[in-house]
C-alpha cells in the first residue's frame, strides 16, 4: 500500500475484504515459536519444519503436512496445545506492515467498510485485534471458525459474507498475500488486489487484478 492512489486504483469499491496474516499484519514469528513448542511438548521431532513450514493453512492442515503417517488424534492433540501456546503469549513479534493502519484509516475516511476474512482462528485474530487496538477500524471479522457447526474455505466463507452483508461483488474487493486469497475473490467476482509483501511469492499473485507494493 504504498501511495493512497496505489491502492485507490480504479474505481473506488465501497467493501473491502482483507486477509490477515501477511497482509494487514507480520505474524509468522509467534505462530512459528507457538508452533515449536508444541512440538517439543509432546516430544516429537520434525527436522524439516523449517522447510515445509508455511503461514496460512489451517492448524490441522498444516499439522498433516510436517508430519508423515500421523493419525487424527495426534494432530488434534497437536493443534490443541498450539492454541495456548499462541493465544496467551501476548504476541509480542507480531506487528502490522508499515503504513498498512493508515491506509485502512484512510479508506474508512473515503466511506469504505472493512472486514478481515481469514483462516486464522476466530479467537487468536479477535485477540490480536484488540492487542492492537485496530477493533474501530474494522467492520466485521471472520475466521474459517466463525459460526459454529462450520468450518469454511476462505470462497465460501467469502461467499456467505457477500451475501449476509447484501454486497454486490461489483463492488467489493478481497486483498490478501497467497494464492488462496486471490481464488477466493475471483471465484466470488470480486475484485483482487495481491501485495507482496506478506508470506506468499508474487508468482502466485499473477491472476490478481492488481499488485501491490509496500515501499
């Protein structure tokens, strides 16, 4: 977000759909310890964490990606002592991205709403929210966790938001660092804007509608 026009290209959308891990905020550092310690917890060893390791998918996702031939109860018990780990630690290396505040100030002050969208946990991204102090700046957040009894992609959790709020996809955009956040705004015709600067390569960004560089 490196100039207002950069980021205002275009014809201006009133609804704005942000992702947050790597694109609002630099979060890898604490879920990385987080994720460490859960590890060496329940003594087990993965040698190639620093190699396979991504921001992004979900707990259980990525816990069947470090590990090979693991059974259902050892990733449940895995991502349940994550949870603490993470959500108590007061996040003390998670920062937002330089100018990224005042930028979403300034779209507010144009008459955007703003929402995150995410695949973080409801609660950990509440708690970052409120750690920050950025709770007045958004105008809803939703996880992958959000309504119970679903666990949702980030298209259909994209879709059931369009459509809960009454927006016209015309006039919406979804922003976000992976590849997963650009097929979910294309796949809801919104509007894509890919930034650089988060956790996914900007080859994966190529479909998006724009880039977007933090200078």
């Amino acid at each position: 977000m490196d100039s207002e026009g950069k980021i205002f290209a275009g014809e201006f959308r009133r609804h704005w759909f942000f992702d947050f891990d790597g694109t609002l905020a630099r979060t890898g550092e604490d879920i990385i310890l987080a994720w460490k310690k859960a590890i060496a917890d329940m003594g087990l060893s993965c040698p190639h964490f620093d190699e396979v390791f991504r921001i992004g998918p979900t707990l259980e996702k990525m816990a069947y990606e470090l590990f090979d031939n693991v059974t259902p109860e050892l990733v449940a018990e895995l991502t349940e002592r994550f949870k603490p780990n993470y959500d108590e630690s007061g996040f003390p290396n998670t920062v937002p991205y330089p100018g990224v505040p005042e930028k979403l100030a300034a779209l507010k002050e144009k008459g955007a709403k703003i929402y995150v969208v995410t695949n973080k946990r409801h609660a950990a991204t509440q708690r970052i929210i409120d750690v920050m102090g950025w709770r007045s700046l958004f105008d809803g957040v939703w996880s992958f966790d959000s309504f119970p009894g679903f666990r949702y992609r980030k298209p259909e959790l994209l879709a059931r938001l369009l459509k809960a709020l009454g927006v016209n996809p015309s006039d919406a955009v979804m922003v976000g660092d992976t590849k997963g956040d650009i097929d979910a705004g294309k796949a809801n015709g919104v509007h894509t804007i890919g930034v650089t600067w988060g956790y996914g390569s900007r080859e994966e960004l190529a479909e998006a509608d724009e880039i977007c560089e933090l200078n």
